[in-house]
C-alpha cells in the first residue's frame, strides 16, 4: 500500500493523549498518504485500504487497520458518547479497546462489501462490541495484542461540548456526517502540509481565511484582497486552486476508504454532491 | 484541526464545486437537480452574471449528459420571453458538460404564491405560462415535466418556464427541421416504457410510458395540475385523481372547475386539444365571458352578466333610484 512513508497528516494529527502518553503504550495511526500524481478529474486507482486489510501480507494489513482506525475514531468515539451514553474515560476505553479487537478478531477482514457498505458494517461491529462490554473490558486488559492508540479524544470531547447535536438526533446520519468531518479534517490537513511543505504560504492562507475561518467575520473577497495586499483576481484564483487540491486530497482518502469504484463513486455523491 | 457545522457545509460546496477556471468563475451554488446543478458565475470575457448549469458527473451515466445537451439545444431554438436564453455550451475541464444561460431572478411558482389569495392575479400568472408552452408546441417540442417547481415568476409578474431536460421533439414541428436540436444522437430520444415526468402533474398516458401517445395533450394536462394547485394551494394527489377542485376548495368558482377538470381529464382526447384552447377558456373566465369546458345555468348566466356588467347596472340603478326619489318625494 502506498502509505508506508509517514504521511504530512499523521505528523499534524499526532496530538497525543495525556493520559495514555504518560503510559508510554500508543501508536499514531495514520491515513493513507497523499499520491504525488498531478490533480485531475479521479484520483489514481490504488488499492484500498478495505482490499489490503484482507490481503495477506502481515504489514500491509497493520498499516491498512491503522489507516481505518485514523479515519473512523473520532466517529466510533462520538458515536459511543450518544449512542451508548458513556461517560468521556469509558468511551475512550470502549474506542480503544474496539479497535484493538477489531484487529486482534479480524473484524475488518470479514468484511464483505458485497453486503454492505464499510460504515454500516464498521457500526454494527461497533454496536456488538459495546454490548458485550465483559469482552470489551477483557481485551483492554490484555491490549487486544496491540498498544493503545494516540488519539486526541479531549478535542473529540471538545467538539461534543461546543456543538451538542440534537436530543432527537438519527445516529445512523449523525455517524455519517462525522466521518465526513472526519475525512474533510485529514484533507485539510493534507493540504495544510503540503502547502507549507511547497511554500505556498499566501494562497493558503486566503483559503484558511475565506473557507475555514465560516461565520459572521467572514471576509469579502475584496476585504481579504485589501487585507493580504492582493488583487481581488488573484484572492479567486488562489481560491480556486486550494479548493481543487483539497478535493484531490478528499478523494483520494476517499477513495482509499472504499471497497470499489462504484462504492467510490456513490460516496462521493454524498460527500460532495457530485461524482469524483 | 476541528471544523464546526457551518464550515463543514461550506467546504462541502465549494469542494464540489466545477473546475470553472477559464471563462467563467463560480459565484455560488443557486440549485440543485437530478440532471445537474445550477451556479451563479461570472463571466470574465463578456463581465456579467450568468448561470451555470452543469452536469452531475462527466461521462454519460444514464444520459444526463445528452438531456443537458439537449435542454440547451431546445432553449436555444426557442425564442420567448417565458424562455430562459441560452449563451454557450461547453465542457468544463474537469470533464463535466455545461451550459450557460442568463441569470434569471425570482421565485418558483409554487413559493411565488404562499401570500397572494387572489385568484385573478394567479389566472394572469397561468395564462403567461400557457403562453410559453403553447410557443414551444409551434416549434414542435413538448415540454414533459411542467408543474410549479419548473415554473419562476419574476418582481414584475413575468414568467420562466425552466427545466426542458425531459422535453420531446416532435417529429412533424419546426424542430424536424435540419438544425442542431435533431443532430441530437438517437439514445437521447425516451425509449418506449420510459417514464419521466412528476407523479401528479403527469398525464396518464405518460405514467404508462406510452412515448408515442404522449403528445402536446401531456403538457394540458401538466397544465391543468397546475391550475388545481393555483386553485387549491395543494398538489394533485400523486395516483392522477385529481378531479375537480371544487371538491378541495369549494370557493373555486364553477366555471373555473370545469376548465380544470375538462383540462385533467384521463383520456387525452377529452382533454383541450391544444394550449391555446384551454388559455382562451382562463381568459374568457377573467373577462367574464362565457366558458366553452363549462354549460351555465340561468341563474349562473345572470350572475356573471351582473358581474360583467356590474358598473352600467349599477349606473341604471342609482339613476332609477333617483327617479324614484322625485316622483315620490312630498312637495
């Protein structure tokens, strides 16, 4: 699988959890790296990491577990919190300890997306998991044979408090919509490094002020010309370019998290309203 | 990095958002449709607002791409002002066929109308609307997919008829003519059994997927569900059995029953057998004038004379009145 060199994200998604640093016992897991092919219309086709985490070969299917646990925590997290109602230090523990069965059992392994999508099947494993709580616990204990991931749950807990979803909210939709959180949080961060790693500083940052920073203080793109001392064109055009490259970078995660190119092509539709 | 609600949904539509980098420049997102998606842009060449509609995904996934395609053909072709103007047609670099047409403002049909009560205004507004269709069936092209989603009514009252996507040729219209529209490729025309259309504003026939049955009549019909819903504030049940208006809204006058009724029939041929005929039928009802969909009795009859007549009644009236008053007055 392409993402055995350390990606940009994994190094800017590396917030550690206190408790567990203190611990010393965690890895980071990481999501697919970013391809180096120039932008266009479909991402390369690449093996995803649903066909490595089935494949044979022991690291691949380590380092595809890792890329789904990157992906999915933050969801499997939140999801806990509602769905479960647990408290924040038992559904840290539930998150881990899910993870760490799912690749000491080999959850993911049999997953067949004939069947159904990774998401839907990932949550009625999550489902089972937590209600056999006995079993969860046990395999904290034992570590599931792997150590504890680094995830930053305090911010996961920070996102519940400032945005509580509904009371009557629909868990199915509500887990979706994380993972897309999720998913466009890693392309940003994708773009992020690379931008820094490239110097591309200025066009960046009219993407950060114009798309990231939402609200009320949004800036126009004249404000933010006059503000970053550029023509207003040139605010549109590097608006433009940051916004195409952030959706190769969520492609191609997405594309990585998919079973097949029609499964690609169908979430792309719900992420983006479009196809890829 | 955390994204809050609001940030999420606007990089979600800026993400997907077309690669629109040469001409045009993408403003925002105004609509969205199972054909494609409508943006408001700017057009750098020419500095002006239009609006972009693009196709959902590049290839030809079930079509989408040659309804597009021919949507602008069709609006290209017909020149009305109830018809949105056509300015370029192209392909996007990211693969995705578009067109560009005038930016047009206002509100759909069916929101246009939430605070305006009187009929009279939304009879004007209809007969507008049969206006442009009836222009389109001169130039051989029926529209398939008319109801108040498809339907802007302007600040001043003028009317778009939007979303042709669906529209057919017919065979022996102006449209047969050599011209672009007909250079469309054979899958784009509706096989038989294809169904397209809108549960409730489509003719039976349509439903069925009868294509060779389906003829300007389809669009009568489409018609005449608008009309219940401009008489009712209620779409026509989605089964096709609408029927009379008067049945939802007993207020609807009887005149105005029947031109909807005759115009919702289920055998097409007992429907108006054109546009122009069931329009001459609203506008007759607006001027008080005799309805040919409806037989009045007498007592109807004097009832819209007076309302027709109304002022040289009520002159004769007071003048009678005043004569009555000398004659008997004391002296």
């Amino acid at each position: 699988m392409p993402g055995a060199v350390q990606s940009p994200v994994s190094l800017v998604t590396r917030v550690t959890c206190v408790r567990r640093q203190a611990a010393g016992l965690y890895w980071a897991p990481a999501m697919p790296a970013p391809s180096a092919e120039p932008a266009g219309p479909f991402p390369p086709t690449r093996h995803s990491v649903l066909e490595a985490v089935r494949g044979g070969d022991a690291d691949a299917r380590r380092r595809a577990c890792e890329a789904l646990a990157a992906a999915y925590w933050k969801p499997v997290y939140k999801y806990v919190r509602l769905r479960w109602r647990r408290e924040p230090a038992d559904a840290e523990d539930l998150t881990q300890g899910f993870f760490a069965v799912a690749f000491e059992k080999g959850f993911f392994e049999r997953f067949d997306p004939e069947r159904a999508r990774f998401r839907t099947y990932l949550r009625t494993c999550l489902d089972g998991f937590v209600s056999k709580e006995r079993a969860a616990a046990r395999a904290q204990k034992r570590g599931g044979g792997v150590v504890p991931l680094s995830l930053d749950f305090e911010s996961a807990e920070g996102e519940l408090t400032l945005s509580p979803p509904a009371a009557d909210v629909d868990l199915e939709e509500y887990f979706h919509r994380e993972w897309v959180r999720a998913l466009f949080e890693t392309a940003v961060a994708r773009l992020r490094a690379r931008c820094a790693a490239s110097g591309r500083l200025v066009p960046f940052a009219v993407f950060e002020r114009y798309d990231l920073d939402r609200g009320p203080d949004t800036p126009t793109y004249a404000q933010l010309g006059r503000e970053l001392d550029l023509p207003v064109t040139q605010v549109t055009n590097h608006l433009s370019a940051m916004r195409r490259e952030l959706r190769r970078h969520l492609l191609e995660a997405l594309r990585a998290l998919c079973a097949s190119d029609d499964e690609f092509r169908h979430e792309a539709r719900l992420v983006l309203g479009r196809d890829p | 990095m955390t994204l809050s609600d609001v940030t999420l949904e606007h990089l979600r539509a800026v993400a997907g958002e077309p690669d629109a980098d040469g001409r045009y420049e993408i403003v925002d997102e105004i609509a969205r449709g199972g054909m494609g998606t409508v943006y408001r842009a700017r057009d750098r060449e020419l500095g002006r607002e239009v609006a972009l509609k693009v196709s959902l995904q590049p290839g030809n996934e079930a079509g989408l791409e040659e309804r597009l395609l021919r949507e602008a053909r069709v609006l290209a072709r017909l020149e009305h002002p109830g018809l949105v103007p056509v300015h370029d047609v192209g392909t996007l670099p990211d693969g995705r066929l578009f067109y560009a047409m005038k930016r047009v403002r206002g509100s759909r049909l069916d929101h246009h109308f939430a605070a305006e009560p009187s009929i009279p205004a939304r009879l004007r507004t209809f007969e507008r609307i049969c206006e442009t269709v009836a222009c389109a069936h001169a130039h051989g092209v029926i529209h398939r997919d008319l109801k108040p989603e498809n339907v802007m009514v302007g600040a001043f009252g003028e009317v778009l008829v939007l979303d042709w996507g669906v529209a057919r040729l017919r065979d022996d219209g102006v449209a047969a003519a050599p011209g672009p529209v007909d250079e469309a490729p054979a899958p784009g025309r509706t096989a038989h059994g294809t169904v397209l259309g809108t549960p409730g504003y489509m003719a039976p026939e349509q439903a069925r997927g009868d294509v060779e049955g389906t003829d300007e009549r389809a669009d009568v019909y489409a018609l005449g569900a608008i009309l219940y819903f401009l008489l009712t504030d209620a779409a026509p049940p989605p089964d096709g059995s609408a029927g009379s208006p008067r049945r939802r809204n007993p207020a609807v006058p009887r005149p105005l029953d029947s031109i909807c009724t005759r115009a919702l029939a289920a055998e097409a041929g007992q429907r108006y057998p054109t546009v122009q005929t069931l329009a001459a039928d609203v506008s007759a009802f607006l001027s008080g004038r005799p309805v040919a969909a409806h037989r009045e009795g007498p007592i109807e009859w004097a009832s819209r004379q007076a309302s027709r007549y109304r002022t040289p009644l009520l002159l004769i009236a007071a003048y009678l009145v005043m004569r009555a008053a000398l004659l008997f007055w004391p002296r």
